[in-house]
C-alpha cells in the first residue's frame, strides 16, 4: 500500500474509455475517481447505496484532476483513495492512479451530504463518519 | 429530407465520442438514436420530458445497428428518425445516419410506454400516437 | 456455467453507466458486449491488443441487444460470451447478461478482421481461428 | 456576451449525460469544457483538426471543475470559454457554464501542445497564438 493510504481499487482501461489520441480521455479519469470513491465507501454497513437508501445523497461540489502519464488501453491500473476534512456535511477525497511504479494520475474530489429529495446539506451520519476516521487512523 | 423521413437531427462528432481506433466507439450511435428519437418527440407537446411529467417512461426494449462507413471526429451527420408500428404500449424507430450522400450507419430500436413507478407497460396516450402518426402520413 | 457457453466476465455495474430512469442506460450494453468479447479473445495469445500489434484491427459491422430486465447500479453481472460463424475475414459473438439467474439483457454483435491501416477485410489469423473453434468446442 | 469572455457555445443535455440522481453525471462537465475548446479553436484556420493534421496534438495536464447547480436532461446551457496564459508550449482553458441566468458549474483546464508521435511539448504554433491573443484582447 502506497504511503498516506488505507484503500486501493484496481481496473483495467476498456477499450471504450480511450480516444482518437490514442489514450483514456480526459473525463474517464473523474469515473474512476467515483469507482474508488464507492469502493472506498462500500467497506462501511451499506457504503453509497445504503446512504440512499437511507434518503441521503452525496453531491460532487468540486473535482481536480492533474493528468501526469497518459493511460492506455488495457493498462492494469491502481486507483488509491483516502477521505478527510470531514466537517459536518463536507468531506473530501484524494486519489493517486497508478500503473506499477508509474503515476498516472492524481486528483481529489470535495463533496457535501445532502438529503435525497430537497438536496440541502445535512450532516454526516455518525456511523459513516467514525468508520471513515478509524480506516485513515491506520495510514501510515 | 431522405424519402421516407418526414425528421432528421443535426449533430457534429464530439472528440470524446471516438476510441483509439481513431473512429467513433459502437456504443455511442445508440446515443445518437436516442437524441434523434427524443428532437423527433419533442416537436408534440412536451415530448419526452412531458411523457415523463405524466408519470410515464418510454423503455427501450431492442436495439439493433448496422454500422456501414466509420464515422470521425468533426463529422456532420444528420440522423434520420421515423417512428411506426404503434400497437397499445409499443412503438418503434428507424434511423439513418448520413454524412452528405453517404451512410454512415442505420439501425432500429424498439420501446414500450410504461407507469414510470413500476414499469407496467402503459398504452400510449392517445395524443402522442395521433401526432405521430400524423407526423409519418406525410413522408413521400 | 451457462449450458452453450464456455466463457464469461463478471462487471459491476458503476454509478456513471445509469441514468435519470434509474437504471443503465441502452448504450452501456455495448460496453459490456465489448468487454467480454476483448476478455474472451485475450485467452488466446495476446487476444485483441496482439491483433493490435499485429497491425490488423476488428471492426464492429453489427451490433443487437435485447433489454430484458433493468439492470441497476451496483449490480454484479455476468456477461457470457461466444464466438462462432468463422468465415474468412468475419465472426460472430453472442452474449447474455445475467444478475444471479435472472437474464438481464442478451443480444449478438457481427465483426471483420481489417487491417488496421487501410482497413480492408483480412483472413482472421490461423492461429486465432484455431483457438475459438478449439474454445467452442467444450461446450455443453 | 458574459463580461471577460468572447466566446461561448451552446449545448443541450443529453438524456445519456444523466446519472441514477437525475442529474448530469460530474464527469461530463470536462466532456462540455472540451467541446468549448473545440469550437474556440475552430474559429482559427482550422482549429484543433488542423493542428492534428499538422501533426501536433493538444494534451490535457490538468482539469478543475467546480459544480454550483445541478444540470438536468433537457437543459439549455451555454458554455463560455476563454483562453490565456500562453507560454512556449502551455496555454489555458476558463469555462462558465450557464443555465440562463444562472451559474451551473465554472472550472478550467491546462494544455501543453505536444508533436503526436513522441508527445514532447512543442511551441504552440505562431498563427494560433496570435489568433488566440487578438479574439481575447477584445473581451470587456
């Protein structure tokens, strides 16, 4: 496990994800971002699918992406994830992609809890909060 | 306007729509079906969205494309639509896609009216199909 | 597995590949077709990327999907996969898509081999037909 | 015309650019952003084709996006693009994007021109960045 990080997710580039470039286009990198993101999640009770159920939603306020090699078809990639800076309905993730050795990518995403219906901001639920505080607590 | 075809829609090859085979991907003409067959519905009353505001769906139950001459980046194309064989809940598109004189692809899909909530089929408001079919008895 | 079939990939379904009906959208299908059939080719040599490299290329000429059942986000899918109807440059797969024993969608997608450049139609390699006829050949 | 920007284009949200939270999936926005860039640059000789066909490619180093409104199927939206910060190899995106009167997300994007073949940056070409330098100088 690379240094800072507690959670990794693995992929292969599909073939539907390159362009006429000849490598992954530039707005695969944010749905992997989510895939590591719901990964990340699905370790604790429900992850994403039970904050729906429960009538939560999690908005995307903002995304960054520095693309640093360029990803090719049928590359095996690592995705690693961590989450922090929870503070009452935000939090944030932080990615580094790699492929071997290679960084391929890195990025974070900021996010906001919201209920499902109204969409207005609403605090963490406990639960997930501590889960995620006591995965990061073991980062080395 | 093709005989046969009373509509068509006009769209420009999108870069992230191609792969590294340096053409457009094969999943992206049934995006380009599905815009055609919404711009197609769209010109009675609210089309799809209004469908949708009525607390019906239109399911796409078969898709089917031929693809006949790679399409690029930058391309022109206009998407010819018709819709037909309008039977209780079912209905049904053709398309072809043109880049001047020449196919690009042609293909048909198939749907179904259903209650938005559970997905029984419905049978199409007597409105729509009127207009449909009013809309095809004009095509030369 | 599946009684006819002799291969399959397993796919998770990713929140990107739904859309506001709740389900996956109509294109996602050919995604996944295309997936199983890069999957079910890589068992032999180096499958579809040593085609690649051997400077020939598979072109999609006709793809059909049959939509059965709505797949939703984070479903665990099965995606079976054969390949048969070998005649000079073209072949054929066919697919079906399963959540547990529930069929999902099926459908067959029509290929040739081109060469990458000029992208004429090109004897699919002895050693790649060998390999599908000898793979098609186990099953029930 | 948004004060500080000469440059927009319009879009309307495919049905196939939502997500299972009924809203445009966040990765699209980059897909938007480059269909801005695209038709900023189609206005100089002949665009960003052009610089492919003289055998330079457009890599992107870096994305940013942040996302102020959710975007919905069927929306209008007008994507304003500038560019700036050219220097040597390097220039830069800024994008608004607007529902009417409304803010739907603004973000950014950073470009290196780069030889095809070997990807090594490469001076953006004398013709491009002065036709760049006179559409901005005339922004309000």
């Amino acid at each position: 496990m690379r240094p800072g990080f507690t959670f990794a997710t693995d992929l292969t580039v599909r073939f539907s994800e390159t362009d006429a470039q000849g490598v992954v286009h530039n707005a695969v990198y944010l749905v992997w971002f989510e895939i590591a993101r719901i990964d990340y999640l699905a370790r604790f009770r429900d992850g994403y699918p039970g904050l729906r159920a429960d009538g939560l939603e999690a908005l995307t306020l903002e995304a960054h992406v520095r693309y640093r090699a360029p990803a090719r078809f049928d590359d095996r990639l690592r995705v690693y994830a961590r989450c922090g800076d929870l503070r009452g309905a935000r939090f944030r993730f932080e990615y580094e992609i790699e492929r071997g050795e290679e960084i391929v990518a890195d990025g974070w995403t900021a996010h906001a809890v919201v209920d499902a219906e109204l969409l207005r901001p609403t605090r963490m639920p406990g639960w997930l909060a501590e889960a995620i505080r006591d995965a990061e607590a073991t980062a080395e």
